[in-house]
C-alpha cells in the first residue's frame, strides 16, 4: 500500500475535524509514558544531549562552514554546529529538486508528508527538549507547543492542501453540442504545479508551531522548501528537516526538496528572500523585518504573521477570582513571550461590576498583581510556567517598562530549580492611563503587561478598535456580564477583524488556539495577513496548468 | 422563498460544473430569438440606441459633474453621460453601505447576486449592443463574450466564492475531554468578514468579461465594490451596475455596495487605487499601469491581469489546411484585440512535416498570409469576425508593424457594410528571424502577428519557455504529430506555468477559454497572478473572525 492509501483515514479525520471545528487530535497533548514510552522523555533528552558540542549531521549543497548561533535561556551550553550554506547553492539545489517532486502529484506529496509527520510526532520528545533549551519554555509546554500542538498545525496544513488541490479534477472530459454537427470534444488535463521555491522563516520562541503550517502547506502543494530558523532556536527545525529529508531518500527522491539554512547574518536571508526564484514566503517575527520582507521580496507571496497590540477589556464580571485566576496565568505563561499573549488591560477608571462587589480601578490593578504574584512565585509551578527568558532584548525591555508608569508588580529574578543559569524572571506589571497611549500602543514583546484606566467601557471598545485597525491583533478578549456590550465588542471584533474570546474563567486562555478549531490569526488586521488556518493559506500556492486536445 | 433557495439549483449545478470541468452553461451562447425572445435584439439595440446623448440615470454620492468618455470605433456618435464622482465620496458610500452587506451572510448575498445575474441575463442584447459599440467587437462575439459567456465567468466566480464559504461552519461546540475532570466546552461561532472595498478596474475590450469575475468574486464574499470601467467602454459596466443596485434597493439594501466610477483622469482611478480602505484591486490592462498598481498600492491585494507574449509552436501537422483555418480564425476574431490572441509563430527555418507533404518557412508564412487573407476578404464574414479597431493606438501599431521585418500580409482599411465611419483594418503578418528578438519579446496588442523562422522546433520550445518566463502569456499553442514533442512542449508549459492547447483544428480557437472547463490565465506567469476561477481567486477575498466563550 503506498503512503498516501495508508495515511489516507488521518487524512479523512483531519479533513473532517476542520470542517466541524470540534476538538480534534491524533497527538496526545500530555506526555503521558503510556501513550509516548516509558522511556520516551529520557530518550529525547539523550537524544539532544548527544546533539551537544558536534557538528549536526546534515550534508547540503554550498556548505561554506559551521555554525552554532543557539544560546540557551537555560544556561545550557548547546555549542551544536550547524552547515551555513551558500544562498544560491540552496535556491540552486531546490530548483533541481523542484521536478522529481512535482511530479509525485498530490496524493504522492501528501503520503510522504504524512508519513514524516508521524515519524516527527514519535520523536516529540527529541524535538521538545529541543525546543525547550532553545526557546527557554517550561518542559510541559515545550512538549505541547513543539510536539502534538504543532504537529496538530502540520496535518491541518496538509489537509487544507489536499481540499484546495483536491477541488481541480486531473481530467475532464468536454463535449459540446453543435446543434446538427457533430460535437466539439476535447480532452482537458488539469495539473497542480507549485509556484516556485517556498522560503520559510523561523522565530525564536516557537520554532515549530509557526513553522509547520507554512512548511507543510509549501511542500505538500509542489513546492520545495528552504527552512529558515531562528538562529536561537535551529535544532527543532534541523531535527524536521532531518526527518523530512530522511523520508525522501527513502522514496527515491532527491532530498534536497527540504534544505535548512542556518545563518546569523541578516544579508543571508535577505538573499534568500529576494532571490528571483522564490516564490513565497513564510514569516513569523518581528515588524521591522517582516515589513522588510514585504516591501523588498515583491517577487514572491509573503505570508506574514508579526506583532501586535494584543488587548482584552474589563468590563464587569461575575466570576472575578476566576477570571483573575485566567489572566494571571495567561500572562505568566512562557512569560509572555507568545505573539497572542495580551498585552493591554483595558478598565475603567470608575472600576467594575463583579460578583465581589465593585472593584476599583486599583484594586483591579493590585488583585491581578497578587494572582500573577501568586502564580510566579508558587515554587511547585512557577519554573515551568514562565520557563525562561528568550533574548536580552526581552530582558532589557522588562527593565524599561519598569520606568514607565506605575509599577503594580515588580519584576524580579527567578531562579530555576534544575537550571542554575537559566535567565529567568518574572512579570512586571504596569498601571496606565488613557492618556499614555504612545506607550501602550506600542508593542512591548515579553512578560509586560499594561493596566490602563480609560475613560469608561464604551472608551475602551472604541480605543481598542483604533489600536487594532492601526497596530493589529492576533486577540482579543473581553470580560462583560452585559450581552449587549458583548454585541458591541463582536461588532468591533468584525470591524477590526480579530478573534474574541468571551469572559474566559476555565482552562482556556486567550492566547491560545487550538487546531482544527480555532483560526490562529485573522489575517485581516495589521498583526498577521495570513491564518492557519484557511483555504486562502494554501490555495494560492499553486497554479493549475491545463493541456487540452481534440479527442 | 428566499433568493438563495430559490436559485440553489442554479448554484449547484454551477459547482457541479465547475468541479467536473465538462461543458456546461446556463445560458444559451446562440442569440436565437426562441431562446431570448423574438424582439429581444431590436429591444437591447433601441434601449441601448435610448441612451445616446443624454445623463445616464445614476444617482450616486459625490458626484462633481458629467462626463462621456466613449468614442465608439464604430463611429456611431454615443454621448452618453455618467456622473464622475469624488473618488473619497465612493469610498464613504462603499463603507457606509458594508455592514449592511457583511449582515446579509453567504447566503443572502449569493442570493442576491445570482438573482441580479439572472436579470443581466434577460438583459444580454442590451450589454451585448453596449459592448459591441464602446469595444469594436462584431456583433455576435459582442454576444456571446458581453453576454452569456460573461455571464458565465460571473456565476462561476460565485460559485467558488459560495465554495471557499461555505468550507467555513457558521459555529461549533468544541467539547475538551480532561480526564476525570469535566470537559472543557466552549461554543465557537466564525463569521466570514470581507476585507473592505474592493476596486474593479476594467479593459477596453472585454468590459464584463473581464470584469465580472472580480467584482461578482468581490461581493459575494462581503466587499462592497467600485467598478472603474475604462474610459472607453463604460456602458456595459453602467448597465450592470445598474441591474445589481436595483436589486440591492429592492431588497432594503444600500445600493452604494456598488456604485461606478467614470474618469478619463488616471490620478482619480490613482486616488481610488491608493485609498487605505480599497483592500482588493482586480486589474484587466495593460503592463505599464498593471506594475502601477502592484508597485503603490500597497494595501490592497491586486488580482492583475495584463499583457503577454503568447505564443504557438508549429512543429508539423497532419492536418495542414485545418491547421490554417484555425490559425486565421484565431489572429482574425476581434482583430487580433484579446488578450489571449497569439502573437508569435514560432517555424523552424528548415520547414514542417505536413500531410501535404514538407512545407518551407517561406510556404507557411504564404499559406497562413492567404488564409487570414481570404477570411479577412470574405464579405460575408470579415466584418462580423474583424470587428473594428477599438482605439487608435491599435491603429499606430499595425502602421508600425508594416515597418518591421518582411511583410507577409499586409493590412488595409476595411469597409464596414452597416457603420461607413468604422474604423476598421485587416490584419498584418511579419516574417521575422529568431534574431529579432527585440521585436518579437515585446507584446504588441492587436492585428499584429509575427511568424518567426527559427533554428529547429528544440529552439521554438526553449525560446518559447524563455519569453514565457520573463513576458509572461495567457495561452500557448502546439502543432506537432510527435507525441515525444508534445511532451516536451508539456514540460514546457509546466515549468512556464502557462495552459497549453494541442492540435487545435476544429471549432475551437487557443484565444478562447469556457468557463466552468478552462482556466483562463494560471496566475503563474508574468502575464497574470490570478486565474479565472480557482479557490485562489476567491478565499483570500475574506477572512473568519471567530468568537468564543464557555458554555
């Protein structure tokens, strides 16, 4: 049975799981040992370990040396030395690559690509631990968010491949009526063919989940892909490329369909991302290259999904200890380093309804202190939540925001139970007011959160409307017992085209999205002009080639 | 019933169509009066004739004065006068009018579109006496292209935006299992969102053909939308307007989700083009304005369609004199005047097999010459396939082409039997060498076509690749009986991104593309970026905003 027969019902279930939108996975989120292997996490952590102080194995065109640019927020010293390559000769070997691939058409595409998903989804702990000394993730959140939650991404990524290529028939038969002659018949050929060389650029905090969507969608629509990373988090993504490459060999396909180019040096990637054959590209990060990207790499479709002013407003509640419990722990998580952690709390001045009484603005500010302090300072959890600190310009901003406003908590340093480096440090929070808008209207990436007294409810749907349209959004959040405030706030989620979670008090956090259910990104504000996802992520990246002759 | 319901059958059978790629349409392309009524041409003729010198009747916003651009190359005096509007009023208007659209949901407005589809329909011989007066088309190909097979385009952009829709549920219960724990549940509603004004920007050749297909796209995923008709061919924009704002009052709608807007100006079509509320742009033009476009309007997505080089490689035939006809049929319809037309035959020097035995490159540029030669001189029919010269830079450009190369047929005014002032001309063929690569790399819209001797059929396929590549094409052409040939010129058009038409020898021409079967342009070449109709055309038209909350 070829690959695509046999992967063929976890296609079926993805296709069908993104239609209906309920929950979905075939990849347990927890790291159970009785779904993953006793030995599993031990595994992948050796894995890794063995990775440590060697050259990677990875063989491809161009190489012009080594290079180890990963320094952990751990305090690992990882010193894994990877092959930079030569721009061209990567363009070069992809373009040579670019015919064996299409010419596997798109049940032979997607076979392949499942079977290395599957292969990477046995190997979750490998590329979790990965993740987590590059990233600076908690381990429980690097397992999920490299592991299932992206993989999850990947395979809804190739299932929206297959329905947009599905949708063109190979062949079809026309035949039409000429009154009394004989008909015009003609046989029609439709082929699927990739736009051209797919470029796809890493961040530094989730170098898989924002990754897998744009790879998997490049590849499994014709395309092949230079994989990009971070140069602080490679190695979840060299140990993808190495599986895809892997599974490629072991077709008979020439490997380098899947290339990795590691590179410190920004004029690297900007070679790659204006060279005239590439034809898209996938980017996530910051706003100054992402709008770098868009402005000079006009050869080719850029996918971007960059900063934004993430908000949620405070109207009134009746679950308040809930709901303070949910957003304190929504800015705790990897310490706010995620692109959908909210940034600005919107409150009026006057205060709140609640199931408490009325809360001051104040007493707001200083009771969501207290559960953020609770949180970040509960030795049994804290760690593992706010993980570690990616870079020292997050660092550098936490120092900053603490001269700005009124501090309502502090930052201070964390020490990590099992890392004594580990660059860790917890939350700062900051009381605003309206009038502080050059402030809070800027992003501030990093586990800083702004308070920001506003005139009234009303004032701050309208000012989060205006930030939105202007700065973008990936969420959005409100708290409201008023159904006709929620209607506005929907309304003004319309207008601004952002995802809104409602009065979140459970187990879900606005910065989160789940596959197959929730649409990460709108695409439609200034944050991201793509999502994962929908048919307009993968559709445009192929074209239809049609031949046509009389039968 | 309402208007969805009541045409779903249509819709259905439309992506039913448009998912098997057989012959299909709803509406007949033979004007025969059993079909469209016994006085349904003199009716369109005189309403249209009803029109002459006096103001359109179209009440719009901002509208600063009268203006009646056309000029008919048929000489017919028109006169007809369209209010130009303040390119910022029709912006106001269009996001006044779009919350009342964005609130009609999929249904509603794909109800209402094929409702207002059905009523230009029953309008055919207006928009067809419209577009054959403002286009120089001949009266039955400004049918069948104003008309029906417009019409066509339009239900078929419908349909694929009803598609990529409809992928879309209106909501989900998402039911998380934790364990012992009660699930988490969270009900999830996804509302499909325009993403604001789009601006429509039609040719002066094919006024609805080539603009239905944006602006039918366009609406029914929630934009509200301006159609910039060209100067030149304004009428059959203004009549579809029309029909789709009397609908939209009828049903209680603002009518300004449409509204047209007529200038000769370039920096109003400029000022529209460049408004930060236009998020979509579809372009039918020419090269220079098309990179316009591209290169300063950058906040829409722009669908462009502009010029190419297309091209058709005569490697040998077993059918010589049907190949001929063919041929001249091809370089004769509408004068050479669509941007499908070929302009380059690419012969190798030495000759091609034939199954009237060899045929020199001198012999086949004689036999073709004589072909158009006779179409263009039978009294019958010259007028009717030629048409008329739609503008006098057409005019210029087959003087100057009589000025290049070796003339093998030249061209000379043509009487019109009905319209004396017609400007009208027979076509012009130029022998060229593979040498005058200036010449023939360049597009040079109309009359205009160059047979090009060239070193072996290889080089034909590998120059043709080349151009393609750099110019891009909307068609290519094949004639070989070596199934080894085809295949090469197959790869060919894969690499090249561009259809492909084979042997072509009977009733149907390379310059003609059925909706529903063909794909009218790939979107993959320089030619065009986008494709009548794929699900590329359409899902990027709209985003899902999604909204969440417990249950």
């Amino acid at each position: 049975m070829n690959l695509f027969d046999t992967h063929r019902p976890l296609l079926d279930a993805a296709l069908h799981a993104a239609r209906t939108r309920g929950h979905w996975t075939p990849f347990p989120e927890m790291p159970s040992p009785a779904v993953y292997g006793e030995t599993a996490q031990a595994d992948g952590e050796a894995a890794v370990a063995a990775l440590f102080g060697r050259d990677y194995p990875l063989a491809q065109p161009g190489e012009t040396g080594r290079v180890a640019p990963e320094r952990s927020p751990y305090g690992v010293k990882l010193d894994i030395r990877y092959p930079e390559c030569e721009p061209q000769a990567l363009v070069a070997a992809a373009l040579a690559a670019e015919p064996g691939w299409q010419a596997m058409g798109p049940k032979g595409r997607v076979g392949l690509l499942l079977e290395a998903l599957l292969r990477i989804h046995r190997r979750s702990h490998e590329l979790a631990r990965a993740a987590m000394l590059t990233t600076g993730q908690g381990a429980l959140m690097a397992f999920q968010s490299a592991g299932p939650h992206a993989q999850d991404r990947a395979l809804e990524a190739i299932a929206y491949a297959w329905k947009a290529m599905d949708d063109v028939p190979a062949e079809a038969l026309w035949d039409k009526p000429q009154g009394k002659h004989p008909s015009l018949v003609m046989r029609k050929q439709f082929e699927i063919v990739g736009r051209g060389v797919a470029l796809v650029i890493g961040c530094a905090t989730f170098p898989t989940w924002n990754t897998y969507p744009g790879l998997f969608a490049a590849l499994a629509t014709g395309n092949p892909a230079i994989v990009k990373p971070h140069p602080q988090s490679v190695l979840p993504a060299a140990l993808t490329v190495s599986v895809l490459r892997e599974v490629l060999a072991e077709q008979g396909l020439d490997p380098n369909v899947v290339t990795l180019a590691v590179s410190e040096r920004p004029e690297v990637t900007q070679a790659l991302a204006t060279h005239p054959a590439v034809a898209s590209i996938d980017f996530t990060g910051g706003n100054a290259f992402g709008r770098w990207l868009l402005e000079h790499a006009r050869q080719a479709r850029v996918y971007a999904e960059m900063a934004g002013v993430n908000t949620v407003v405070v109207e009134s509640t009746d679950q308040y200890a809930a709901m303070l419990q949910n957003l304190a722990f929504s800015l705790c998580l990897y310490s706010g380093q995620m692109c959908t952690t909210t940034q600005n709390l919107l409150v009026p001045r006057e205060g709140i309804r609640t199931d408490e009484g009325h809360k001051s603005f104040e007493q707001f500010g200083q009771d969501l202190a207290a559960a953020v302090n609770k949180l970040a300072t509960n030795p049994k959890i804290a760690s593992s939540v706010l993980g570690a600190i990616v870079s020292r310009d997050v660092w550098h901003r936490v120092d900053a925001a603490q001269g700005v406003g009124r501090t309502l908590l502090a930052s201070r340093p964390l020490p990590h139970p099992e890392f004594p480096e580990a660059q860790a440090r917890t939350p700062v929070i900051v009381a605003l007011d309206q009038a502080d808008a050059a402030i809070y209207r800027m992003e501030c990436f990093g586990p800083i959160s702004y308070v920001v007294a506003v005139d009234s409810a009303q004032a701050a749907a309208q000012l989060a409307e205006d930030m939105i349209r202007e700065h973008g959004a990936l969420t959005l959040g409100v708290y409201s017992t008023d159904e006709a405030f929620i209607g506005r706030m929907e309304g003004m989620g319309r207008r601004a085209r952002v995802a809104l979670s409602v009065n979140l008090t459970q187990g879900v956090y606005v910065n989160q999205a789940a596959a197959f259910s929730d649409y990460h990104g709108s695409g439609g504000n200034p944050a991201a002009n793509a999502s994962y996802t929908t048919l307009a992520f993968v559709a445009d990246r192929f074209v239809v080639v049609q031949r046509r002759r009389h039968v």
